[in-house]
C-alpha cells in the first residue's frame, strides 16, 4: 500500500495529464458527434422546409385556379338569373336550361409533408414559435374550411336530385347532345311563368350562393398560405 501511495505521490502529475487528456477525448469526441447529429437535423429540416415552400405555392396555384372558376360560375349564374327575368321565348328558356353551371370543386391542398413532420414530431422541433403557429394554424383552416366547402356541395348535390328538376336535366342533357326537343313532352316550356320555371330559379340562386361561400374559403385559405409562404421563405431562402 505504501509502495503504492509512493507511487501515486511521485506520478501524480503524469497520471492527471493522462485522465485529462482522456477526458477531454471524451467530451470531444461527445460534442463533435452532437455538432454532427445537429448538421444533420438541420439539414434535414432546412429540406423539409423547402418541401414545404413547394406545398404552399402549389395550394396558392390551386386557389387562385378555384378562384377564376368560382368567378366564372358566379357570373354565369348572374346572367341566367338576369335572364329569367327577362325571357319571353321557348328559345329563351332552352337558352337558361342549355347554360353549364354546376361544376363542384374540393380544397386539395398538399399535406404529405406536413403530416410527415406531424409523424416525426419535426413540427415541435422548430424553434421559431410564430413559425410553427402559422404552419399548424393553416392545415387546421384547411380542415375547417374543406369541412364548410363539402358541407355546402352536399346541400347542392340533394337540391339537385329533387324531382321538380327532372325535367331540367333531362332537357339540358338531350341540349348538349343536339337532341330536337318536343315542346308537347314540356308543356311548361312555353309557359312565362311556371313551377318547373320557379324550381330552376331556385337552384340557380342556390348554386350561386355555394360558389360564393365556396370562393369565401378559397380566399380565406389563400391569405393564411401567402402569408405562411413569406415567412417560411424569410428563414428558409
């Protein structure tokens, strides 16, 4: 035991430089591999990021898309309206029947990336908070307002199917195929006013006021992703 202390004694500085230079090998080796595992989340989520930059001008293409469309239906549906009001003819009436206005539209916004963050838990990783506010904040509005959007498609799809319309989409189909019409099978048709007359009216007024509840969200939906875009292309370009 002597011997040892002895030992310990006369070496002690030699012994000290040997367990510090360990040591410090240690503690480097440790932090060059959290720099590297670091690199790599970094880069990993900088590519994330740019994937996601892809999604939000794809989404933004769409809406402004659904946006034209939404307008040109609206406008549709204002000139049939108009000429409902107006029409005197048998012409006039096929004229409304022959117009194409129901074309119903679903939000399609890219989610793979972000659900793919949502799975890694990547999303919670991002230290800019007001970051991952918006980008949670826009898939959740998307859910909220494609949910409105079907809602309202649906209420259209079953006023479609009345049987006070039967005779509208029998007339508009034989129209598009240049089918000859026969007045005496539609007696109404060469009524001014009538309640088959009525009941396209109503449709129409119903048509127009999905598109533009439909052109509502779209817009909203369009906002929140212009804005995200421009934050996410700050940090990330």
């Amino acid at each position: 035991m002597k011997i040892i202390f002895k030992t310990l004694k006369e070496k002690w500085p030699e012994y000290f430089l040997e367990i510090l230079v360990i040591t410090l090998g240690i503690l480097g080796a440790l932090l060059l591999n959290n720099w590297n595992d670091g690199r790599k989340a970094r880069n990993v989520q900088k590519k994330t990021m740019e994937r996601m930059i892809d999604d939000m001008e794809s989404d933004i293409e769409r809406y402004e898309f659904l946006n034209r469309r939404f307008d040109v239906r609206i406008g549709k549906c204002d000139s049939v309206l108009q000429l409902i009001q107006t029409q005197k003819t048998l012409d006039d009436r096929l004229g409304i029947i022959a117009v194409e206005l129901v074309s119903l539209y679903l939000v399609e916004a890219h989610t793979t990336t972000y659900e793919e963050m949502l799975n890694t838990s990547r999303i919670y990783s991002l230290k800019n908070g007001r970051l991952r506010w918006r980008i949670i904040n826009y898939y959740k509005n998307i859910n909220k307002w494609s949910t409105y959007i079907e809602k309202d498609n649906d209420q259209l799809r079953e006023r479609m199917i009345s049987p006070g319309l039967n005779d509208y989409w029998s007339i508009q189909q034989a129209l598009w195929n240049d089918v000859p019409i026969d007045p005496k099978k539609y007696p109404w048709l060469n009524q001014e006013l009538s309640n088959e007359l009525n009941e396209i009216e109503h449709l129409i007024y119903q048509i127009k006021y999905t598109f533009e509840g439909n052109k509502s969200a779209i817009g909203t939906l369009s906002a929140i992703s212009e804005n995200l875009l421009k934050d996410l292309k700050r940090v990330y370009e």
